[in-house]
C-alpha cells in the first residue's frame, strides 16, 4: 500500500523505501546467528547480558512501543487497500481494522508462535501472487509499457530523481536506516533464531527477504499503471495511498478481487499475530517476572503473555486510528529502531562499549531528532515525514556519543563480557561435550562469526583455522 502509493505520487525512484533493504540483504547472513547463540527468548535479555537490567528495561520499552506502532501501520494500510478494493463504500478502513484484529487475536492466543509460523508460511506464497497478479490486466488497461510512457513523464521511470525525493545521499541513508535498525528489531530473534538449525534461520532471513525485494519490484509496477490510469481517465485518486486499492478495483474481476482480498488480510494479520506473541513475551520475561512477580508457574507465565500481547494489541489499534500517511508511519517505526540499534549493533561489535554509552547514544539520537524536526516544522509530532538530513545528524551524534561515553567511562565487568562473547563464539546446533561443559567452539567447524568484535580482527589469534 504504502509502496504503490509513493510510486503512484512521485515515481519509480520511491522503490528504495523498501530497495534499501536489498542493499543490506548480505549482511544478513552475517547477522542471523547473533542471535540463536545468545540463547535468549527476547532481545531485551540480550541486552541485560550486554549491558544490564536497566539498558533491558529501555529497550523493552522501545520494543513494546514499536510492535504497537508497527501493528498500527499495518492494519492501517490493509484497511485502507480493502476499504477501496470494495467500492469504498462497502467498508471503512478503520472497520476493517477491528475486523482483521478480532480475527489474528484468536488463533494468536490460543495458538502461539506456532499458529503465527503457519499463517506466515501460507502468506508467503500469497503475497507472491499479490505481488503480480495486477500487473498483466493492469498493462493491457494502460496500453502496455508503451502507454506508460506516453502517460508519465521522464523522471516517473529513473531509479533515483532530485524529483522524486529520491537522490543517492537519500538512500544511502535509507541504507543506513535499514542496517542498523534490522539488528534491535525485536522480532528478529523469534525470526532467525527459531529454526531447527543456525543455517535455516540463515536462509530463512537472507532469503527470504531478498524474495520480499523481488515482489516489491510488483508493488512500484503497480503504482506506475496506476498513476498512468489516472492520466488517460483524468480522475485523480483521493490520496496517493488509494492506489492499490484503486488497481485491485479495476484491474481484477469480482473473483480475483476476493483473492487479492485474502492475501491482504493473510499477509497483515500473519505479521500482527507474530508481533502480538513477542509482545507478550516481552513483556512477561523482561518486566513482569523481573518487577512483578519473579515466581512463575509456565501456565501462569503463558497466560500472563496472551493477556499483556492482547492488551498491547490495543493499543495498537489505538495508534491506527491516528495514522494518515502509512508510508510515514512505517518510516518512523524503522528510524526508532535505528536508534535503539546504535546499542545492539554497536554492542555486538566492540567489546569495550559499556551501558553509559549506550545510553548516551539512544538519548542523543532520538532528542537529536525530535529537536531538529520541531525546529523546522514549529510543531511538536510524533510522526514527523522522514527526511535524510536530520536522520543522518542524529544518527552520528548517536554513534559519537557511543564511543566518546564508552571510552570515557568504567568498562563492563570483564567476567559478564566474557561470559557473552564466550556465547557468541560457541556453536549453537552442537551439543556439549559432557553435563555442565560449554557447547563446542564454533572456530572448530570453521563457524566463526565475521561480524563480531570487529578490533578483535587486529588479534592472530583469530584467523587461526
């Protein structure tokens, strides 16, 4: 929705909304294994391993408000394509909301993450048959490649564009978004780490994204039919996010339109249902067996969970009522975890980095920010329209504040970074060799992780094998 909409308005050049992703996809490969061998539930604890309860405590509420937000935008942006798919009287977007809610939070509270794993694995497939299913009904509609063409101007077909908003220091900073907040996403543990080996969550996460960027190349197509079907007809759309919408209404026949319905609905409540569970583990494991209630029976501890994920699944819909612009709204879920990813990455990668700096740089980052946009708009938001140049500030005074604060102040308790790296070191699919032995070194199979203490490169040590 979001995509088809930003094409439809500005351009093809739009496409690195979702493109800066293909330009990290790589690393993922290199990322994944962080954390299977932290073996931790949440990344909240991986961050009380790293740095402390009270760096958890902040980063569990960062996540709590970013599967809130993250739920809103997207059933928002499902609303919006089936209220205009219907007719856009039939239904309104915030109907269809509720609707979709109603339906994830019963097979998410009764049936977990293994409910959520299944209706991801059916949606996989559907949303490749949404991503394409347009585009043959919507080419003929427009007279083919050659009616684009003549429709739209020049700079609607560049890959990047002064026009379009799009210019290459912009997706460099898309890229930069996408790389460090991927890392303090925390639905990235239950994603890579939850396979029966280290090498699934691998494939699962590099792969399967990268096939995720192959259908986004259907999303912008999308638009562009669009944005050329409102020229020929001379109607204009009543937002640029109705596009999709729009095509799902004229390009498909009843029947199809149904099915397009279904993946839409499969592909949104899939994901809302896996951030429902990881918010009630969240919330269970890093803040109410921490602060509330340490004993726990696993009957209580599960109930506690489906009851915190269905609470916070409200506040949720709440958020979706007040989103305009989902494009935006997806932009700003990403550049907080960003931020919040200054820590994670950061972390990971330097031993010396100690919780003063990490709070230091998750503070500067964000009020950086706020502070830079209010001066510019005059208005105090919280969704501001996402922009490279204040990114960017804020994005190197956190990591500046990361590294002056770490090297200024105490380090951690060398025994507590030990124990972590150790972990990191190990490798997570081999048993160990005896009761009360660590598992193997990873080093021993040539599994060694590259992106892990990046001074240790400087060491011999670590290019032995």
């Amino acid at each position: 929705v979001a995509q088809a909409g930003a094409v439809s308005e500005f351009g093809f050049a739009t496409i690195w909304y979702q493109w800066k992703n293909m330009l990290i996809t790589p690393f993922y490969w290199l990322l994944a294994p962080w954390y299977r061998r932290s073996e931790r539930t949440t990344i909240g604890e991986m961050v009380e391993d790293r740095y402390g309860r009270r760096l958890a405590m902040v980063y569990t509420l960062f996540a709590i408000a970013y599967f809130v937000f993250n739920q809103g935008a997207m059933l928002k942006g499902a609303g919006k394509a089936i209220s205009v798919a219907t007719g856009g009287q039939a239904v309104s977007p915030n109907e269809v909301v509720f609707a979709m809610t109603a339906a994830f939070i019963v097979y998410s509270f009764f049936g977990g993450l293994v409910a959520s794993a299944y209706t991801d694995f059916v949606q996989s497939f559907l949303i490749i048959v949404l991503s394409v299913m347009l585009l043959p009904a919507g080419l003929s509609r427009v007279g083919g490649f050659a009616g684009l063409h003549e429709s739209l101007p020049p700079h609607f077909f560049t890959l990047y564009s002064e026009v379009s908003g799009l210019t290459v220091f912009t997706i460099a900073m898309l890229a930069v978004n996408g790389i460090v907040g991927i890392v303090a996403q925390p639905h990235m543990l239950s994603l890579s780490a939850t396979g029966n080996t280290e090498r699934a969550g691998r494939v699962g996460q590099t792969y399967g994204t990268f096939v995720k960027r192959l259908c986004t190349v259907g999303w912008a197509l999308t638009g562009l039919i669009v944005a050329a079907l409102v020229v020929q007809q001379g109607t204009p759309l009543p937002e640029g996010e109705a596009a999709f919408g729009f095509a799902c209404r004229e390009f498909l026949a009843p029947g199809l339109t149904g099915l397009m319905i279904a993946c839409i609905l499969a592909a949104n409540m899939s994901t809302c249902s896996n951030f429902m569970v990881n918010t009630g583990a969240l919330f269970t494991k890093n803040f109410y067996r921490k602060y509330v209630r340490k004993e726990t029976t696993d009957r209580q501890t599960l109930w506690i969970g489906r009851i915190s994920g269905f609470g916070l699944t409200l506040l949720g819909i709440l958020f979706s009522l007040t989103v305009k612009n989902v494009l935006h709204a997806f932009l700003f879920t990403e550049t907080i975890a960003a931020f919040m990813g200054i820590t994670v990455l950061g972390g990971i990668l330097w031993k010396r980095a100690n919780r003063l700096g990490a709070l230091t740089a998750v503070i500067s980052s964000f009020g950086l920010y706020y502070l830079i946009n209010y001066l510019e708009t005059g208005r105090l938001l919280l969704v501001y329209k996402w922009k490279p140049g204040p990114f960017g500030i804020a994005m190197a005074a956190g990591f500046a504040a990361f590294f002056l604060f770490s090297l200024a102040s105490r380090p951690e308790s060398p025994e507590k970074i030990e124990r972590f790296f150790d972990n990191m070191s190990r490798a997570s699919d081999e048993p160990p060799s005896g009761a009360g032995q660590p598992k193997p070194l990873a080093a021993a199979s040539g599994k060694e992780l590259i992106m892990l203490d990046l001074p240790g490169w400087f060491r011999a040590e670590r290019w032995k094998g």
